[in-house]
C-alpha cells in the first residue's frame, strides 16, 4: 500500500508533525511506520516475497516516525522494541569504557526510566 499524498499528510499530522515515538519534529524526509509490524520478507537480491501479515497494511494501523526511530524498530512489535530499547544501558555499561566513565564524571545519570513513547504520553495527557 503506497500512501497518498493526502494519506501521507494526514499521517504527518496524527501528532502534530512529530515523530510518534521519540516526539522530535518530523524532518522532510520522515517513514511512515506500520505500528503493527506488517513484517516483510526479503527473498534473495532480487525479489520481495509477500509480506507476512499484509492485512495490517492500513492507515489505522500507520504511526509517523522520523528515519532514527523507524530504522531502530524495524519488523519488531513495540513491547519487543522497547524492551530492546531499555536494555541498552545495561549493554553500554557492560561494553563501553567510555560511558562508564562519562558517568563516573557525572556526564550521564541513569534514571532507571521506563520507556515511554510519545503517543503514550499524549495519551496520558488526554491529548491523544
């Protein structure tokens, strides 16, 4: 299903230009996201096989994402992406030198956050 140009404003604007998932403002060249993955399948170089789940390829079913947030989620459905997302600390403390010792000079404080996406938190607002 290849949006419109009328679809893929009116998909822009679900939250007001921003990005549903980090909330940054959407840049030129932002994806529109399938909140449920829809789940494509890649056969050799050449060819795209059907995707898994093609009835999930509707407008009520698109999120609007900037590029960094889209790419970072890919096929995964969201509870698995965040808690992939929320993982990352523990993976930077147990890998990466440099953080730690950014933390250490008090450059990073962990929160201990959970990770909420930006629809979500309009939707606690009463925004949404």
């Amino acid at each position: 299903m290849k949006l419109t140009k009328a679809q893929r404003a009116e998909l822009r604007e679900k939250f007001g230009g921003l990005c549903a998932y980090c909330g940054c403002e959407l840049p030129e060249r932002w994806h529109a996201d399938h909140y449920e993955p829809v789940v494509r399948n890649w056969g050799g170089c050449e060819k795209v096989k059907p995707a898994e789940r093609p009835e999930r390829h509707r407008m009520d079913n698109m999120m609007p994402a900037c590029p960094p947030c889209n790419i970072s989620k890919g096929s995964m459905p969201l509870e698995a992406w965040r808690e992939w997302l929320g993982g990352h600390v523990n993976s930077l403390n147990a890998y990466h030198p440099i953080y730690r010792l950014a933390k250490a000079y008090g450059l990073i404080q962990e929160t201990g956050a959970a990770v909420v996406f930006y629809f979500e938190r309009k939707e606690e607002g009463g925004h949404g």
